[in-house]
C-alpha cells in the first residue's frame, strides 16, 4: 500500500489546489477550471498543491530549569 506523502488530514479546498490563485481580496480564489470561488469550494478537478497550503504554527517548547534535571 502506498503511503500519502503530505498526510490524510489535509482538507479539500481551493486555497490548496494547484489550479487556485487567490485574488486581490483575500477572501476568494481565482480557478482556471471554476472561475472566481469561495477559499473552501472544491470540484472534480482539484490536485493538490503543497507549496499553496500555509502550515500550522508549532507551539514554543517548554523551558526547562537546570532543577528539573538534578535528583
């Protein structure tokens, strides 16, 4: 079985697809296929582009005293 390189949790949307540009307005995406569309439409012609999609912030590691480590 082939693994997904990108993950299984990455949803169907326009802001993600490689025929999508987002508009002046930030708040619509320009389809070649669909034509002007909201960010979270999808169709039948969506493929996926991983350099459109804008990854989740990682949290900050916790700081750790020198304390925490001593017995």
């Amino acid at each position: 079985m082939r693994r997904k390189l990108y993950g299984q949790g990455i949803p169907r949307a326009c802001s993600h697809c490689f025929f999508g540009v987002p508009a002046q307005r930030g708040d619509q995406i320009l389809c070649i296929k669909k034509g002007v569309v909201a960010p979270d439409f999808k169709c039948r012609k969506y493929k996926y582009d991983p350099l459109r999609r804008i990854p989740r912030v990682q949290p900050e590691p916790e700081q750790y005293d020198p304390a925490d480590f001593s017995l």
